[in-house]
C-alpha cells in the first residue's frame, strides 16, 4: 500500500516475515516490493503491567527484552539495509526511512477487550502491557547521526513521525504517543546504527501527569497555554535562546537540569506532533540540524543524549499541552558524566552545577 504524504514523502507499506509492518518513507517515486527472505520467528508474548503502589505508578515488565541484540559490531548490524550476505529487519538494499514494530518490545498490542485496571492499592490486577514500541531507521548508514542527515531527509523523519503519532493516537487502547532517541553507549543505546523509537502507552506516564496538572493548573488560572508563556519570558529574558526562525526557538530552559539541555518549540503552539502544518514542517530541519552540530560542537566530540518529544495524551489536555522537543546530555566536560546522585535518582531533586545561562552562551560561541 502507498500513500502520499505532506513534504512530498511516500510512504509504502509491507509485511516482513512474522507478519509485522515496515513503512517505507521516500522523499522521491520509489517501487518498494522487497520481500523478506527471512524464515518467519514467532513474535515474543505480551509483558505485563504492575502497579507500584507507593506512587500509584504503572511499571511494564518484559522479561523477554533479555535477549535482545547489545551492541553488535556493523556488519551485523539489524538496521542496515539487507545484502546478498545478510538479512536484516530492512528487506530492500537501500532506504531513506523506515518504521517497524519492535522485535522485542515493552509494550504491544493486547485482546480487544483490553481495559487498563482501576487503581486499587495493593488489590490492584496486573494487566497485559498494552501499547506499541516501534524503531524509526533514520538513514541506511551505519556511520553517520541526525545531526549530519540532510534537511530533506530530516524533513522525511519528520513526516514518519507525524504519520506514526497520527496512526497510534487512532488505537482505542492508546493514551500517550512518545518518539524519541537515545544516543551513545552513555545513555544505554544497545544498537549504534541512527535510529529513534516511538512508545505509545496505554496509560499516562508519570511525568506527562505532572506536565500536564502544571498546564491544566496554569490555563485555569491565565487562559493561556504554559509554554506559550514559557516561550514569551524566552523571548524577553534573550540570553537563553540558542537559536530561532520564523517558526521554531531554540533555548536553554531556566530550570534546566542537565549541563546540556535544549528544548526546541514551535512559536505557534501545537498539542501534537501530527499537528504541525507546512511551514512549521519545512522550518524543522535547519534549526534541528543546528542545534545538534551546536551541542556536538561544544566539546569537538558527539556528545551523548536523549531527546524526547513531549505533547499532550491523546484524550485529555489537548487545550493545555504544547508540542516540543527537548534534548538533554549527560557529559559536563570531555571525559566527565554527569551521573545522578542519590538527591536526583532517590528522590527527583536535581542538582546543577552550571547556570542554564553559561549553558546557553557555550552553545551559542559554537563555531558551525
């Protein structure tokens, strides 16, 4: 099946071997029939999800991500595409992006009497750990990183992004659409081939409840959405703001948590990733691109980080929430981590070293 989407990208989908899904996304008219020549595996069970009781949090156990591949050298590398020699989980021998569910995902889809369970103490049920966990390839070589793809095919990420936030956000079992990407051993990539991941949860994670009461706390009490607000004292204050264009800003928050932290927002809010319209998508990929390079480009090496998209759930806080992007590193100087103390990973009290302001203005004198 093929569909046209925004951006003048192609999206054809297929079946692989155990009767998953791969979307092909194309900026140009490509035939994509590659079949995969792979003996067909069954797919791991569904986990299950256990409450935690002291915080009234839901916790997914998933005993079978255990023997999922750590850290294979390239030539067996699952996310290159596939030769005559190897056959990875891409058939074709070449792409631009690709989506695919999970070989060993956290969370999947469950019966379709599914119901998350009402929270009840310690007589609270387990239940199957419902969702979806898919990987986004972001190009076919092995070497290289988001911030070096070319902006049309960053703008071909971002339109699998979109479609994939616009298709999960349809499951009835769906509260929350998260894409992000971990990069570099120091974050606990177990694959180093340029990829992403999207989580979409059946219940809402523990910090989109706290972003989403701050926002809910604060339209109730102004009429206006938080990070509207947030981007309004950017502005004023200045010397955060690492970049800007006619659509998107780039800062250093004020309470920034990590050395290096950058979030990236559209200047016209959006509730949703899927939501965002063409000039907002065609603006994306140079201020991505850049303050990527700025964030590698700080100590001359690639700096470890995860980057994290935050949007409002699917059926609640729509009128509250913003789309944006945040990026955290945890190296404060070359060959110095910063790790979480037990203030941090005890109890959530961060601790910062650097003021967000000498961040920022480290990012800035960046030569690109």
């Amino acid at each position: 099946m093929k569909q046209v989407l925004p951006g003048g990208v192609n999206r054809s989908d297929l079946k692989l071997s155990d009767g998953r899904t791969i979307s092909y996304y194309d900026s140009k008219e490509i035939n994509r029939s590659a079949a995969d020549q792979r003996n067909d595996e069954a797919q791991p069970g569904i986990g299950h999800l256990r409450l935690d009781p002291l915080v009234n949090e839901w916790v997914s156990v998933a005993s079978h991500r255990q023997h999922r591949v750590f850290l294979p050298p390239k030539e067996l590398c699952p996310l290159c595409a596939s030769t005559s020699e190897k056959l990875t989980e891409i058939p074709d021998s070449d792409y631009e992006v690709v989506v695919f569910t999970n070989r060993s995902p956290a969370l999947t889809t469950p019966a379709n009497n599914w119901k998350l369970p009402a929270i009840n103490g310690l007589d609270t049920p387990n239940a199957d750990a419902a969702g979806a966990c898919e990987v986004v390839c972001y190009t076919p070589d092995h070497g290289t990183s988001f911030a070096k793809l070319s902006e049309r095919q960053i703008r071909t990420v971002l339109e699998a992004w979109k479609d994939r936030d616009s298709a999960l956000s349809k499951l009835p079992f769906i509260e929350q659409v998260f894409p992000f990407e971990n990069r570099g051993e120091e974050v606990g990539v177990t694959l180093s081939h340029p990829h992403g991941q999207i989580y979409a949860y059946s219940f809402l994670p523990p910090r989109i409840e706290k972003m989403l009461q701050a926002a809910q706390d604060h339209l109730k009490k102004t009429g206006r959405a938080l990070l509207d607000d947030v981007i309004k004292r950017e502005i004023k204050d200045e010397k955060r703001i690492i970049s800007q264009n006619s659509e998107w800003i780039a800062y250093v928050p004020f309470a920034a948590r990590y050395p290096f932290e950058i979030h990236l927002a559209p200047k016209r809010g959006v509730a949703g990733m899927s939501e965002l319209d063409e000039a907002q998508s065609a603006a994306f990929p140079a201020i991505a691109k850049e303050i990527l390079a700025r964030l590698d480009g700080v100590f001359g090496i690639e700096m470890a980080y995860i980057a994290s998209w935050y949007q409002a759930p699917v059926n609640s806080g729509r009128d509250s929430m913003r789309l944006h992007w945040q990026i955290v590193s945890v190296r404060r100087q070359p060959g110095k981590l910063k790790y979480l103390s037990g203030s941090e990973s005890a109890m959530g009290a961060f601790i910062m070293d650097l003021e967000p302001e000498q961040s920022a203005q480290q990012l800035r004198e960046v030569k690109l």
